[in-house]
C-alpha cells in the first residue's frame, strides 16, 4: 500500500469511527484517470490511451445484515440513505446517483450470475480527484462502490482477494463487463451520456503502464511506459466545465449524424472507427460543413493512437508527443471541444524546451491538460504556467506531476 493511500485510509478510519463508532471492514478505493491520447474516440468504437493516476475516490465500508445502504459523502458533508430494495433516482444528490446506479445494475448481474442477493453497507465516502477537472472522479466513484457492493456481499474478483481474509467467495466477473456496468449506471442514473474509457482504466490501470483499449472490440493491452527521466504533469484550468454535458451529447449526435450520411458510399460502416483517412477525404464533401470538421478529427485521432502506441514502443517519444500536440489542435480547431483556457496552457507548455506534447484531456470545456515532460523542465512548467495562467485569467492554476498507478483496490482493514 502506497503512503498517499494508507494517509487518507487512516483519515477515513477516524471519520468512519466518529460516525459509526467503530472502525470500517474495508475500503474500496478507485483512481481518477488522465487519457495520453484518443479523446472523443471511445463512444465513436475507436483507441484510448488513459493511464490511471495516483488520486483516489475511497469508500470506508462496514457490512450490514439487512439491505440498508447509508452513505455519507465527506467533501460533499451530506447524506443519503436507500435500501437495495427500491432504488430511484428520485431527490438524490448527483454524487449518489452514480452509486445508485451501481447498486441496481450490479445486484441484477450477480443474482443472475452468482444466486446471490446483496447485502446493504455502511459507508463514509472522500476522495482527492478533482470534481469536473476531466479527470474521471466519477468513474471512480462508480467502480469504487462496485467493489464496495461486491466485498459487502461476501463477493469478490480475483484482484481483490486478500488470502488473510476469510470470508470471502471469489466470482468471475471480467472487469471489462464490471466496467460496462459502471457505463451504464452514469448514462441511466447521472444522465451523463459517456463512453467506457473512463471505467475501464480506473479498473485496468497498472502502474507505469498505458491501457491501450479498443473500444469496439473491449480488448485492451496494458503497455509499458518506461518513461526515463520523462513526467507526466497536469495542468489544471480550474474553469469547471459548464458546457461539457450538452455539448458532450451534440458531438456524439453529430458523428452519428456522419456515418449515416457516409454510409450511401461506405454501406457496411458502422461508426466513424471504419472510416480510414483515404476513404474519409474522398467522401467528406458530402457531408455539411460542422459533421466534416467533427468527423475528420475523429477519423483523424484514431490514427493518431495507433501511431501513437507504435511510437511508444519504439521508444521514440518526441513522436509521441507531437501527435499529443496535433490532437490538441484538432480537438480545438475541428472538435471544437477546447477553450481559451485550455489553449492558453497548452501554448505555454509547448513554448518550453522540453515539453515534448500537450493537450486537453477528457471531455473539453474546462478541466485539464496533460503534459509529457522531460524532468529537468518541469520545474520550468510549474514557474511558466503559474506565471503566465495566472496573469492572463486571474485564476491560479493547479499543476500535479503524477504518477502512474495501479487500478481499482480493497483494502482489508479488519478481520470481523
Ligand atoms: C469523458 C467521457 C469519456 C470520453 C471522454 C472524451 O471523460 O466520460 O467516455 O468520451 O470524455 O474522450
């Protein structure tokens, strides 16, 4: 167990024991995640490239006999109580719908799977990703609770297992099928229409490793970084993302809006992924003006990972971070999913020797850049970004150099 994490274990036994007067079973604990490329491609059957970073949503458990669930959201300081028998979405504040969710999908999958019915948990729940920065704390949340759930019901995936524990039955639940799950809760319960790279990589992550995922066919390859004297650093606007919802949505009705209209010419696609760039520019004329900008950078991006991914594994990572730059670019000027904000960091990054690529990282309109950075300039970043953001908008940025760790974990705190 890493310090950071046995730091805010021990703050969440304290808050759990002032709560419940006495100390939790476990806890469920689930990282944020920042994407090295392939943005907007998931939801399109396209490539990421996410790495799971060392901030964590953790879930502080006691297990119950009955089917109560009694929730406390520290940061949030509320509440919210349900039983596993009737679950809605009914006057839930937003961060509990996502487990709500959870709670629904995740007992219908294991009665189904397993015959068994799950049993209601106490829990205190904290966390340090940031909230709407781009940087996945609600997938965390949802896989987080789904551990939570399944450890609370006796249950647990094989990568959960802790052998001093005794109680415990082990069910073969394949995490990508967990992570459709978690999928599922936030587009039914949150109204939030994502695709399953965010969930994926807060389950699959592995330390200095990438999760190449192709999101069609669910397979994925967790891929060294070997970064040598390379960070990888995030720069945090601290403009929230007003608009990430709406415009979320119309992006993904604009590039199904494409392959329909592509279709007359390429009859047997079935998303923008089996569009290849030659096929792409000879059609694109059909398409109106906005559909042609939204579908080419997606068209373009997939390719971008791949080359992305072979850059890695040559080791050639100014490759790698030029098409960092380049997805930049199209994500603002063809996506148009950036901002001034998120512009203005990544120039300043990119006018540093050193700073091998930047760009936004997750939905757009606010949130955050990642960096990769060769160590000797990142102090460079920090002083330029503080600097410079802050003159220009008034805002004082937040800079993590992060580290890349390991997906979804329990933690067994006692043995009753
Ligand atoms: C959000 C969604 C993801 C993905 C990214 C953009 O993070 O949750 O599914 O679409 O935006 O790449």
């Amino acid at each position: 167990m890493n310090q950071k994490i046995s730091n805010s274990i021990e703050r969440l036994n304290s808050e759990f024991t002032k709560r419940y007067g006495n100390e939790p079973e476990f806890i469920a604990s689930a990282p944020g995640r920042v994407n090295l490329i392939g943005e907007h491609t998931d939801y399109n059957d396209g490539f990421v490239f996410p790495v799971a970073i060392d901030k964590y949503i953790h879930i502080a458990v006691q297990r119950r006999s009955d089917r109560k669930v009694q929730l406390h959201a520290v940061d949030m300081r509320e509440e919210c109580t349900f039983s596993l028998d009737h679950i809605d979405k009914d006057d839930t504040p937003q961060w509990a719908k996502y487990i709500k969710g959870v709670a629904h999908y995740l007992q219908e999958l294991v009665l189904h799977d397993t015959r068994h019915v799950m049993n209601g948990l106490s829990a205190v729940i904290t966390g340090d990703v940031p909230i709407s920065a781009g940087l996945s704390s609600s997938a965390a949340l949802e896989v987080a609770s789904s551990y939570a759930f399944l450890a609370a019901s006796g249950l647990a995936i094989s990568n959960t297992i802790n052998r001093n524990f005794g109680k415990i039955e082990l069910i073969e639940i394949p995490l990508m099928k967990l992570a459709a799950l978690c999928q599922r809760a936030e587009n039914e319960f949150a109204g939030v229409n994502c695709g399953i790279m965010d969930q994926s990589i807060s389950l699959l992550g592995k330390a200095d490793h990438a999760l190449f995922l192709d999101c069609r066919a669910l397979d994925y390859k967790q891929v060294p970084l070997n970064l040598t004297n390379l960070q990888i650093v995030i720069c945090n606007t601290n403009v929230k993302r007003e608009l990430a919802a709406s415009e979320y949505n119309k992006r993904r009705a604009e590039c199904e809006n494409g392959v329909q209209i592509l279709k007359k010419w390429l009859p047997n696609i079935t998303s923008l992924r089996d569009v290849t760039l030659d096929e792409f520019k000879k059609y694109e004329v059909e398409l109106p003006e906005i559909t042609q900008k939204r579908c080419r950078y997606v068209v373009e991006e997939n390719t971008r990972v791949l080359n992305a991914v072979d850059a890695l594994s040559k080791s050639d990572i100014e490759t790698f971070g030029m098409l960092m730059n380049a997805s930049h670019a199209g994500l603002r000027d063809l996506y148009e999913v950036s901002c001034d904000e998120l512009n203005m960091l990544t120039e300043i990054a990119q006018n540093i020797n050193g700073v091998l690529g930047s760009r936004m990282t997750g939905a757009g309109f606010g949130g955050c850049t990642v960096n990769l950075v060769r160590t000797e300039v990142v102090d460079e970043l920090r002083t330029n970004v503080m600097r410079e953001y802050t003159k220009q908008t008034g805002i004082k940025p937040d800079i993590y150099v992060c580290n890349v760790g390991d997906g979804a974990r329990i933690n067994w705190i006692s043995q009753s």
